[in-house]
C-alpha cells in the first residue's frame, strides 16, 4: 500500500511529552516529513529528513524513524503547539508524493 | 526567504476549469521543484501535482485525467489547471517549494493558500 496512516487525535498534558506516528510501506526507505498546521493557516514545515528541524523550530521537536514507522516527538509540549500535524513521504515505485491523514493534537 | 503567493479566482461553476497562480519572489526558480496541493473543509493535505524546472511533471493519479501543472520561469510563476471540476473540488489550494532528494521530500516553502469554491 502507499498510504500513510497516523491517528486522528492525540492529546498530552502541559509540559508532558507526545509522540505522533506514521505508518506505511514507503517509510522503510523514505524519510518521513513533518508538518504544523494551525486553524486558518498554511502548513509549515517541523521536521525533515526525518529528523532535522529547520531554522526557528523549537528543539522540543524531534523526529525518528524505525521500519515502516516515522515519529514526531514532541518533549513538554506547549499550548501553541496545539495544532494539526501531517506526515509526508513518497511512493519510490512512481515518485508520488503522500501525505497521512493528520493527528489532531490537544494540550491538555 | 522564498515567498510564494496563489491568485485565481475564488468561485468556479461545476463543469469549468479551475485555474491558480503561484507567483514566487525572493527568489530563483531554478534547481527545485513546485507543487500544488489542495486541503478540502475540515479535511487533510492532498497532494495534485509537481513540476521541475525543467518541466518534467507527476500528478496524483487520482487527478492526473484533470490535471495540467506548468510554469514560466522567466515570470517566476508556475500555474494549475483542473478541469471539469464539482463539488467536491472546492478546497484550499497552496502552491509549495518541494525539495525533493533520492530519499527526503519536503515542502519547505507555502503559500498562503487559496479557497476555491466550485459551485452555480
């Protein structure tokens, strides 16, 4: 399969510590992508090459990836980081680009 | 920083082609690829299309029989056609930057997206 599966919703407690996966076939030799996206805003980038944060991301975002499972962490999560999050790869067979479902997370 | 910004008009009537504009500034087109991805009400980030420099393309097969992505260069602009659209196409549209390595694609680059609206 090509999809990529996450969960729909996920919560944690201020200050505590979440993870967000992404499953698929793809994952074993792709490296996942990650994405924040806020009510009313364009997505913008967390995480890429699986674990590298671009320039003004906190350090409390991580990324990892074992087999078919690529994960987002995120250590003492914050209010503002309530938000949608995506997972991106690609289709090696064909070079189509996927996106998973998105994981709704709530701080609590 | 790249900036990347959709036009197009907001309201589509069903059966027609939808048509956007992604102009990009601060910065050269050249060496990356583009894209278009669309976002339905309350629903997650489709993927539609990409296009290289160069021109070569590759669109979801989903839409790929409705779908044409090209770009001007010289205008630093890369543009999307959908045609015979319903419905079920009204979504916000954003153009992106991929970076697209053998091993790590990823959008580093959004615009501010679009709502396109498909409807009499």
């Amino acid at each position: 399969s090509s999809d990529l599966t996450q969960d729909p919703a996920v919560s944690v407690a201020l200050g505590q510590t979440v993870r967000i996966t992404c499953q698929g076939d793809s994952l074993r030799n792709i490296y996942a992508s990650w994405y924040q996206q806020k009510p009313g805003q364009a997505p913008i980038l967390v995480i890429y090459r699986q674990n590298i944060r671009p320039s003004g991301i906190p350090d409390r975002f991580s990324g990892s990836g074992s087999g078919d499972t690529a994960s987002l962490t995120i250590a003492g999560a914050q209010a503002e980081d309530e938000a949608d999050y995506y997972c991106n790869s690609r289709d090696s067979s064909n070079d189509h680009l996927l996106f998973g479902g998105g994981t709704k997370l709530t701080v609590l | 920083q790249v900036q990347l910004q959709e036009s197009g008009p907001g309201l589509v009537k069903p059966s027609e082609t939808l048509s956007l504009t992604c102009t990009v500034s601060g910065g050269s087109m050249s060496g990356y690829y583009w894209s278009w991805i669309r976002q339905p009400p309350g629903r997650g980030l489709e993927w539609i299309a990409y296009i290289y420099h160069t021109g070569s393309t590759n669109y979801n097969p989903s839409l790929k029989s409705r779908v044409t992505i090209s770009l001007d260069t010289s205008r630093n602009h890369f543009s999307l056609k959908l045609s015979s659209v319903n419905a079920a196409d009204t979504a916000m549209y954003f153009c992106a930057r991929l970076r697209a390595g053998m091993a790590d694609p990823y959008f580093d680059n959004w615009g501010q997206g679009t709502l396109v609206t498909v409807s009499s």
